[in-house]
C-alpha cells in the first residue's frame, strides 16, 4: 500500500453503512444474493476498512473490476466469502484466481481457454460467469459466439463450473435509455434459455446495477450487483424521485458513510483590494480573514473547485477562494466566529445541521458522484466509526 499522506483524513460510519444495507435488504427481497460493488477502491472509501465494514453487516459476496482488486478483497475478508472480477485479468493472474475460488466473468472464448488452462494446471475448476452482450457494446459474447462458445464449454466440464449468467444494462438510470433497456432484458432471457436447452444452466442468473435493481423489479434475478446505492448515493436524481413517488415518506432512507476532514494549518488577516493566492483570479472586497487547509489537487481536491468549493469550520459553511494549489486551499473564514490553527475543517460530512455531500461537491465541479468518491485518493488515511 501507498505511504499514507495524513494533513486529511476519512471517516467511514458503520451505522449509516448497517442502516444502507438493512433498508436495501428489505426493498430487494431476502432471497436475492446481495453482491456488494467494491471496484474502485470500494468507491473511495477503501476496501480495506469497508470489507470488514460489510461483513458486520452479514455481507458475504463481493463485486470488483480487476484481479488485483479481487486478492485485496480476500485479504481483508475474514468470513467465507465469494468474489467476482467482472473486469480485468492478466493472464499471469489465472491460477491465483482459480487456486483462491475466485469467481470470474467470462466475455471471450480467449479468457475461456486461459481459465481453463489454469484449471487444469492446478486441479481445480475455474467459477465463471459467462456474459452476454445484450446491447450494451462494451464486453459480453455475441450471439454469433454462442456454438463454439457451447462447443468449448461442453468439451471441458470437469474444468469449468459455471456459477453465473449476466449482463450490463446501458444506463438505467435515466428513462431515456428505457427501450434500450426493455430489449436487453428480453434479450437476456432469451440468451440464458439457447444455453438452457444445449444443457449449460447457469446457478444464477444476474444483470442489475443500483439503479436497475429499483427500477426495474424484473432485473433482480438471483443475484444484484450494488454499488453506489449501499454508500449511500443514488444513481441519478431520477433514480431516487422514481423510488420515492411510490413511498409516502419523502425523505432520503439512505446515509452517507464517508466524511472527509483536515485541519486549519494557519490563519491570515488581508486588506480590501488584495489578491489573494496565485494570479488574480480572487480580488478581496472587503477586509478578510483567511485560513490554509493542507489538502490541495494531489490530495484529490480537485483544481475545477477554484473559487467554487465549500468546507465547513466552526459550524459555518465557508468558500473556497483563489485556485486551488497542489496541496492546499485557501478559504474565506471573516464570517466565523473564531478560527484557530488546528480547528477541524469538514470537506465532506456534516457539522451542526451543515452539510456539504459528495454530490454538492459533485454538482459544483460537474462530476458524477461515482467519479468524486473515487478520485479520494488511496493514501488519504480512513477510519471506521460506530
Ligand atoms: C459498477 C458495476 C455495477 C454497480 O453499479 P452501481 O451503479 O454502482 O450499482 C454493477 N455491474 C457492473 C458490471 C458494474 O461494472
């Protein structure tokens, strides 16, 4: 792991985690495996910290991009449990997956036959999940593979168990993508049954993303596959008000599990009429009192937040001014009642009833809440908190 750069820290709340996974439980259904979406360094909130975080919580399926994501997993799992790569793998990686159980997506007959090499060298059959391409264009067998793909897999059953079929939706976040989606589902089943009939049933069948699995009901299937729903973020506005409309209690079930947190590294009073930090881009208007947060662009604070970005201080909600630097920022602390050198600054979470979410910082900077909660860097110390 990286050496640790400690001028911020995240926290991660295990409650709001067990409150998550209880209300997704419960709108899912009991008896639909929950696989929780861990990629991405478990959505910036570390695999680490949230793996043990969701076994607390009796979660015991992991969904991740790549290999070396997948061993991290198993690493910090101390429970039995299952692991899926839905993406990459290196070759040299195949017996290490296949020696640990780990379970992997299978999209071409390429893959298929490393797989199986790797089972054979180490006696052990290799889990796998065909996917299907059903209209999302990115990975996943064509129907035209589908004879050789039958062929292959009939002629090294003792090699191959496969545990799963699936695909990926193209955007079920928004309505707009609804036909699209309708044809994939159709689509799927259809799949699952050419295979069914040359006797290659699958033990489960799976297809939906968070935003899938509340809006379309009949995507659930055996297994789901959720990410950004169990940190506490929806897909997208839509997502969320098509959940709600069918509620009669209008408020969020979810909570937010990271907060995100530095200190005041100093403070400085400045004249009306000066620019403040590098260039011009921030003239004072009036006598000021700024403060200096050690967290800057390297720190995963991004340079788009320049004159835009908020942080709460002494319970007051304060603005960023001037560029962002490399690894600090400067805000604007005149209206606060005191500031001092050490006082906690809040980039992301709550203080008092202020809040400043991922999707605020989000909307500000024009990114999605998926790619700002993994933009926090890896190095960034975490904590886990009741
Ligand atoms: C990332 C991913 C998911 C989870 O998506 P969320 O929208 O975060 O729930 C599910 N399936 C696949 C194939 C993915 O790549």
């Amino acid at each position: 792991m990286n050496q640790q750069i400690k001028t911020s820290k995240i926290e991660l709340s295990q409650k709001a985690l067990s409150n998550n996974i209880s209300y997704l439980r419960n709108i899912l259904g009991e008896d639909i495996i929950f696989s929780s979406v861990v990629k991405g360094n478990a959505y910036g909130h570390g695999i680490e910290q949230f793996v043990p975080m969701l076994e607390n919580c009796d979660v015991n399926h992991f969904s991740v991009f790549s290999a070396d994501e997948a061993f991290r997993v198993n690493k910090a799992s101390s429970k039995p449990s299952t692991i899926m790569i839905m993406g990459a793998v290196d070759d040299s990686e195949m017996e290490r997956i296949v020696r640990e159980g780990i379970q992997c997506y299978v999209f071409d007959t390429c893959r298929l036959e490393s797989l199986i090499k790797a089972a054979k060298r180490t006696g052990t059959a290799a889990n796998i999940h065909l996917e299907f391409e059903t209209g999302f264009n990115r990975t996943g067998f064509n129907k035209n593979d589908f004879s050789e793909l039958i062929t292959i897999i009939n002629s090294n059953r003792r090699y191959i168990s496969i545990e799963g079929m699936c695909t990926n939706f193209a955007g079920a976040e928004s309505i707009a993508n609804y036909y699209r989606i309708q044809k994939q589902i159709k689509l799927f089943n259809k799949y699952v049954k050419v295979f069914s009939d040359s006797g290659i049933k699958p033990k489960l069948r799976h297809s939906a993303c968070s935003a899938a699995a509340i809006s379309y009901p009949n995507t659930r299937m055996d297994l789901v596959r959720i990410g950004i729903l169990q940190y506490g973020f929806w897909p997208s506005k839509e997502t969320l008000i098509n959940h709600l409309s069918r509620k009669t209690d209008k408020s969020d079930p979810l909570n937010r599990i990271i907060s995100w947190k530095s200190k005041i590294m100093s403070t400085k009073e400045i004249k009306i009429g000066e620019f403040v930090g590098y260039g011009t881009s921030y003239l004072a208007q009036r006598d000021m009192k700024i403060a200096t947060v050690p967290v800057g662009y390297a720190q995963g604070f991004s340079r788009s937040m320049s004159n835009h970005g908020r942080a709460l201080v002494d319970g007051t909600r304060v603005s960023v001014i001037g560029v962002v630097n490399m690894n600090c920022i400067i805000i604007d602390v005149t209206d606060c009642d005191s500031v001092n050198i050490g006082d906690e600054v809040t980039l992301i979470g709550n203080q008092n009833e202020l809040s400043i979410s991922v999707s605020s910082f989000s909307d500000l900077s024009d990114q999605l809440n998926y790619e700002s909660l993994t933009r926090l860097p890896v190095n960034i110390p975490r904590f886990v908190k009741e």
